[in-house]
C-alpha cells in the first residue's frame, strides 16, 4: 500500500506541481494492474492499492483537464510480465521449471504470452504527449 497507494499519490501530486506552469505538453503515467478487473484471491492488499491507482488517476486527469494544465495523466493496466518478481512468483508457485509457470500463466491472456519489460515500455512512449 505504501508503494502502490501512497507513493503514486505522492508522486501524482509532485509532478503535476512540477509540472503545470511549464507550458509544455507533459505526460504522468502510473501503473495500475488487471488485478483491478478480475482481482485474485491471494493478493487482496495488492489488488486494493492498484484499485487506488486507477482511481486517483482518473481524478487526477480530471483535476488538470478542468484547471487547463497541459498535462495528460494515464494509467497503464499491464497483464503479468516477465520480471523478477513473477520469476519469484514463479518460484513460489512449486513449477518447476519456470517457463512452465510462465506459459501456464501466458494462457489466461489474450494475446496468449506473457509480456516483456519492452513491451511496456514501447506502449508507455506511444502515450506520451507530442511536444508542442
């Protein structure tokens, strides 16, 4: 939660402070989850603080829209992604070996995989603003 939760709010805040008397075309884009739709059972507290994410900013989208502030808020809903922590996951989960856990978990998704770090990354520069 203190991640999740408050260290986006924080981080929210501070950039549109930062960032609305600039003049430019600016972009915040936070990292929710598709746990706030289909959620799971073992991760309550995780699933909680992504739903915080998603909905501080939409009102963060809405508060700098309604103040004419040239900056663009988004949330990214990302499915699981091949990273440490869900090697960890991976790991916890008894599958031996990994890639065993990552096709089964690759299936509940429609594209039918996993994604990769990059493919984050090329949707998160696909939504930023053009500069002006």
């Amino acid at each position: 939660m203190g991640i999740n939760a408050i260290g986006v709010f924080l981080g929210t805040h501070y950039a549109i402070e930062a960032m609305k008397s600039s003049g430019e075309n600016c972009s915040i884009i936070n990292r929710s989850s598709t746990d706030v739709q289909i959620a799971e059972s073992g991760l309550f507290a995780y699933c909680v603080s992504k739903g915080v994410v998603t909905i501080l900013t939409k009102s963060a989208a809405l508060h700098c829209g309604e103040r004419g502030y040239k900056i663009r808020v988004n949330s990214v809903y990302s499915g699981h992604v091949h990273t440490k922590m869900t090697e960890k996951e991976a790991a916890d989960s008894g599958m031996i070996p990994a890639e065993a856990y990552f096709k089964k978990v690759g299936e509940q998704h429609p594209i039918g995989y996993i994604g990769k770090p990059m493919d984050i990354a090329y949707g998160d520069v696909f939504i930023l603003p053009l500069m002006s």
